[in-house]
C-alpha cells in the first residue's frame, strides 16, 4: 500500500456560503467573489461564493473557510481527496469539496477552522502563508 501524499495547503482570504437556488434559477448577478463556484443539478443550484454577497432571503449555510492544494495536479492522481478528508473525518470535522480542473478545493465550518488546520498538520501537510 503507498504512503499517502502530503499536501502543501493555504487557505483563501474571507468566508464563502454555500446557497441552494430552484434547479431552472438563473446564475444570479450577487454571486461573485474571489471564489465562484456553481453547480446546476436536475434538483438545484448551488452557489458557493462570499458570504458578504448573498442576501438574507437566500437560503445559505456559512460561513465556510476555505483552502486549496497549492499548484496544479494530473487529474489523474489517486487518494488527494482522502488525505484532506481522513484526518479531518477523524476529528468528526465536516467537509464540502470541490474539484477544478487545476486542483481542490475543500470548505470547513468557520469555527472548524483552527481544529482543521491543526488535525491537516498534524498529518503532515502544511500551510503555507497567503
């Protein structure tokens, strides 16, 4: 069995929210941020954008922090996910994950945010400075 990666790390300035919206709802001129990410289902659309842009009418889980694995990776690679995800399952830390093309990028609870920072180290990846 191979020995799981260890991951450089840093986290994304500000918080995200994560919005549900009707699956036929329009991409909505409020979602915008450093970091945009929607996705349309035959159920929903979901929104993850900064906190600040979405207005109270919305239905929204937040606020998130946000990190990403530094550089670009083969999306051909095996267990990246697992190993941001294991150690922090481990400390019964929630996660929401999303894959680009480029890399991951994974969302924890705000006030998660020390204990998965320490629980990700701990296990031998590192942040580095933003």
């Amino acid at each position: 069995m191979s020995e799981q990666p260890r991951l450089d790390l840093i986290w994304l300035p500000g918080c995200q929210a994560i919005c549900r919206l009707g699956p036929k709802s329009a991409v909505p001129e409020w979602a915008a941020g450093r970091f945009l990410s929607t996705t349309r289902t035959a159920d929903e659309l979901s929104i993850v954008c900064d906190c600040d842009a979405v207005p109270d009418a919305v239905r929204q889980e937040g606020p998130y922090a946000i990190f990403r694995v530094v550089g670009s990776m083969d999306l051909g690679l095996v267990g990246i996910l697992a190993a941001i995800a294991a150690p922090l399952a481990a400390e019964r830390i929630s996660i929401v994950a999303i894959s680009t093309f480029d890399t991951d990028y994974v969302l924890v609870r705000e006030d998660d945010r020390g204990r998965a920072e320490s629980a990700l180290t701990g296990a031998g990846h590192r942040f580095l400075p933003d």
